[in-house]
C-alpha cells in the first residue's frame, strides 16, 4: 500500500500527503478537509496573535476529530534604523496614496509572542508542530516533546536538514528551489542555495535518519509519487491548495496563478524582507532599483502589508504578493477535498500505469 | 518492464537512461560504454572541428554496433566590438599571464562549420542526432530527417518544448534548473526561467504529444524512475557520467565534483558567455564586478579556452569552468559500464521496495 510510510505512521494519518502550511492563506475549514480527507493538514500561524491561534485552532477541532498541525515562524531578530524605516515608507509612498493608505510602522517584535504561541498549541491539545526559518530554542523543543508533540522542521539543504535532526525534530520537510512563498532558509550559506527539489530529496534521505517530507512543485499524483519513490516519507503541497475554495487567498491571487505559466514566477524580497517564490509583477519590477534598501525581514513585511490588504481588496495584482510555486499549469480550483481525492486517485492510476 | 517506452522503443535501445552530451567531456570510450549497456550514449560536439566529429564518430562505431546521438550546438550569431574584446582580454590579463599563455583572439564563426558536420553525422550512418541552443533551420530539419535520422531538442520551458514539437522534433530533453553545464534556453523569455526537473516535467509531459526526456539533477535509479513518474519516458545524465574513468573532463574536475555539495554550484555566464551551471570557484567570484564586461558567446568562450585548458593542464580548480549539476553528493567515480549496471540495478531495487 503506497500510503503506508513512516510520516503516516507517526502523525497517525492515511494519506502522506500534507497541505503546506501557508501564512496568511489556511483557513480551519481547509485544513479540515485535509484532515478529514486523510492527508496532513496545516494551520499556517506564522502571522497569528496569540487569540487568532486559539480561534483557528478550535474552529478546526470544530470541524475534524483528525489530527492537524500548526505551522509557526521561528522569531528572528534583525536590526533596522528609523532612517532606513522612512526610506522605505518614502519609497512606497506613490503605492500607498494611490490606495488611500497609511502604512503601519514596523516595530520591533521581541516580544513573547512566540512563547505565547507554543503554549497555546500545547493547551489546545494539538500533536503536531512545524516550523519554518529555522530551529526553535532547547527549551522550546523540550517543552513539546514533554507535551507528546511531533515536530516538523524544515530545510533547504542537505546541512539544514541534518541540523534539523540533530535538534531533535522528528522530520523534516525538505523545501526545493520550485516551491511557492518563503524559502524556509536559516544557514546563511543556504540562502542562496537554490537547489531544486529533484536533488535535494535523494540527498537530503540519504543524510538523516528522520523521515523527508519533500515540498516544492509538487502538484498532481505524479509529483507525490516522484517524491516518495526519491526517498521522500511524504509530499508537501502549497500552491496546489492554494487555489481551493477554502483557500482564505484573495480571489485575484488565485485568479492569476491558475492563468500562469511555469516561467512566470521569481524569487523576491521586495513583499517581507526574506526572499520567496511568487508571479512576477508591476511591484517586483518597480522595487529591483532598490535593491539595497529592502528593510529585512519582518519590517519590510509589516510595512508592506497595509498596501497588500488593500491591494487584494480592491483586485490589484500589481501590488500584491502573488506567492506560488513553478507548477501553476497544474493548478485547479474547486473544493480541497475534491482535489485531495484527485490527488489520491492520480497515485493509484500513477502506480496501475507504471506497473 | 519500467525500460520499455516511447523513447526506448523509437531509438532501439533497452534502456531509457541517456548519457547527456556534455561538450567536450565526451569520449568514444564513455559513449560506446554507455551504448553497449543499453543506453543511449551521446557524443557531446558542440565545439568540434568537422575533423574531430569524423575521428570520434568512427572510433565509437569501432567500439559498439549499437546505436548512439551526436549532439549539435544550433549556431548563434551576436555582435561584439574589438573594444569589447580587448577589455575582456585585459580583464582577463592577471590569469593568462599567471599560467604563461596568450589567449586566441576570438573570431566569428559564420562560417559552415555546422552545416558541415550535419553531412558528416549523415554520411557516417548515425541515426541519432540532438540539439543544443535551439532549433536548426528547415532546411537542415528536412536533410535530417529525409536520412532516417532520429532529432532530439532541447528546451527549458514548457513553451520551447512546444515549439520543439512543431519544428519536427521527434522527443526532446526537458532540462531542469538542477542541470550542469550549459542551460540549453534558446527563448528570450526562457533565459531566466530557471524551472526546476520537478515542476518542468509534468507539465511539459502534457504539453506535447512527443515523448518528453528528463534532465536536470538525477543521479541515480531514484532519480530515473521518479522521472519516468513524472511522465518523462526517459532520463539523462549528465554529471553522473561526468565523473566516469571513460570521461575527459579532468582529474580535477572530476575530484572536486566528487567532494562537493549540493548547494556549491551556480549558474555563472563567465566562462562562455552563456549561462551554465558550475561548481563556484575563484574565477566566478572574482568576474562578479565584470558582469556587464562578459562578451556574448561565443566570444567569451573562445577567449577564456586557453586559460581554461592550462588551469585542467596545472590542475587549477580555481580557474576552471567546474560544470556540475547540484547531485554532487550522488557521484561516483569508476567504470562507465559499472555505473550504467548499478543505475539499472538501482532502478529495479525502487521498484520493488515501492511494492
């Protein structure tokens, strides 16, 4: 049986397939459905308060008795100054008058956020975390595993992938070059790594012990068998689900990237400050003059985001983080448990054709 | 039997792993051996002389009686001044003066070489033949194919595997982002595409009607099988045989290659003045700041050949073109031959562990 491997055993569930924990774009009515379909689903909390985790996490029990995860960023600090802060704002401002907004003023977030975080999702009662951007503290990790967590990390190389074990994450998804929104990078040496998913998967197995989870244009039953015959334990799908009705992305984002092509997406920091996958448009090509005056990650995200909620509100795609993987021309709409039973379906008749 | 499909059955071979033409690298010995294992060995002669063809055509048919491809750089016509060409070379002054040579000024080559070696691949009853940079004129297209011969492309994009298709193409080799050595785009709007083997393949396998050959990052027999799930009917190799005794890539190419890591190569346009994926050395570092200083190929080949044939001659990692796709980790040194049975064996064990 094909969707018998070690992930499925461990995080209890039928299919290995997960839905990719995308900030901002899970809804608990698709992550729901994941889950009650079989496969993984992912609350993507990586933006959350501390309230909209626990709302999230109780309208999803609401709707599953199945286990789900929840996705957090690993809180990162950068430092910025006030002049480089106005700069951007100065920068922005055409954008921001044209849509009638004043953009909120990043602030420095060492706060106890994160913490806060971890400890709702313990209370809650949810068995699995993942994280993205890195590797949470010692105390953090002992923390869950006392609770009976399993943790996801995440890599983009095979070093990552390594350091992710080490650290006791019980597997890690393993994110190549195609894949869609922010590359979960957290070794400086990795950030511009670039390795696509065909080679990362083999090598990233072959070096730990944990199971892989592969990630990264990945879209049909093709690519989920692919991964798994590469050494991958499970398939990560992001853009694929993305496109779904219970996707909470903007009608215009999900609009574009089901007329998209496969060339049309790159890599930017211009949205966050940390460098991710999405369609190239008007704002990308009107930021690259400005290349070293991107703020890092999060204040470029917070002082971007005014601009962006109001973009998607108004159906501008010029001006909107229009995150997705490179295999858009296997995007579809519908419901998500309609597309997880195609997903399901499309590996059975991959393994009947191939037999 | 996963070895019989389209591409197997149409170039009468038992096996659909295809040693990637690597200009320059290739040798009777490596194709013959490739050949008489069942694949489809390819003489990589992008840059030869008519003369050179004639010799290694022959001395493979000496060594096998099955078949094999010759591939073909599509000529490219740019423009560059003496201005150009002489900044290049005071650029380049330190090296060549550092290994004691003077370096050939480049030259035009409108001449008919590549028409040339197209009667030479007829008349020596070679049915195979592939194309790198694009598509060769009808003319050329008609000649072929009214002598039996079997016509392979090349394409980056979804869209320049279709026009692959209608220019008469009879399969074509979809190269994914993960490749080494040169990325065979030959559309503006491909150049910087740069789509992953594991998003390309699926929807360029749906794309056209011609069996479709994966490229890009596979190294072993999970690579190739999950290439012929994500639709491809076959898989070449480049950087796997790159490393082989049979192969004329130097010793220290080889070595370095076989003690890198994933995340090492890059796509640099400094050795030739097209873009090609390489292992980073000294030599990209140091051109960095030369970016808009690099001729148009194949100008900047021609003039940092010598330097390059001295730094493989003195054993110069720093200054060689170290072209590597990024499944470095999977390499392996030995016999050709050797390498081809442990592919297949490979491949059977996949099959029947994902039973």
């Amino acid at each position: 049986m094909w969707h018998q491997t070690e992930v499925t055993k461990i995080l209890n569930i039928r299919y290995p397939i997960i839905q990719a924990p995308m900030a901002g774009s899970t809804t608990p009515e698709l992550v729901a459905a994941v889950a009650n379909q079989g496969g993984l689903g992912s609350i993507g909390a990586g933006y959350y308060t501390p309230e909209k985790l626990r709302r999230d996490i109780e309208d999803t029990q609401a709707l599953t008795d199945k286990p789900f995860a929840v996705n957090l960023f690993v809180p990162e600090y950068n430092e910025v100054t006030i002049t480089q802060i106005e700069h951007m704002k100065e920068i922005l401002s055409p954008y921001d008058e044209a849509l009638g907004i004043t953009p909120d003023d990043p602030t420095v977030s060492r706060d106890d956020t994160f913490l806060r975080l971890i400890d709702i999702i313990i209370e809650s009662g949810v068995k699995i975390c993942s994280f993205t951007f890195g590797i949470p503290e010692t105390l953090v990790i002992k923390k869950l595993q006392a609770a009976g967590m399993t943790l996801i990390g995440c890599a983009t190389t095979v070093e990552e992938a390594v350091i992710n074990a080490q650290a006791g994450m019980d597997m890690v998804v393993v994110q190549g070059f195609e894949a869609g929104g922010h590359r979960g990078s957290f070794l400086k040496n990795a950030l511009d790594s670039n390795v696509g998913t065909m080679a990362l998967v083999p090598q990233a197995a072959d070096a730990v012990d944990i199971p892989v989870i592969a990630a990264g244009g990945i879209m049909d039953g093709r690519g989920i068998y692919a991964s798994l015959i590469l050494g991958a334990d499970a398939a990560q799908l992001g853009t694929a689900f993305l496109t779904t009705e219970e996707s909470a992305a903007p009608d215009i984002h999900k609009n574009v990237i089901l007329a998209s092509e496969e060339a049309d997406t790159v890599l930017t920091n211009v949205f966050s400050g940390k460098y991710a996958r999405g369609l190239r448009n008007e704002f990308i090509e009107d930021m690259e003059v400005y290349e070293a005056d991107i703020l890092p990650y999060p204040f470029q995200n917070q002082v971007t985001k005014k601009m962006r909620a109001e973009a998607a509100k108004s159906g501008r795609s010029d001006l909107l983080h229009l995150w997705s993987g490179q295999g858009v021309r296997l995007s579809r709409d519908g419901e998500a448990a309609e597309l997880f039973r195609e997903l399901v379906s499309e590996v059975d008749e991959v393994i009947a054709g191939s037999n």
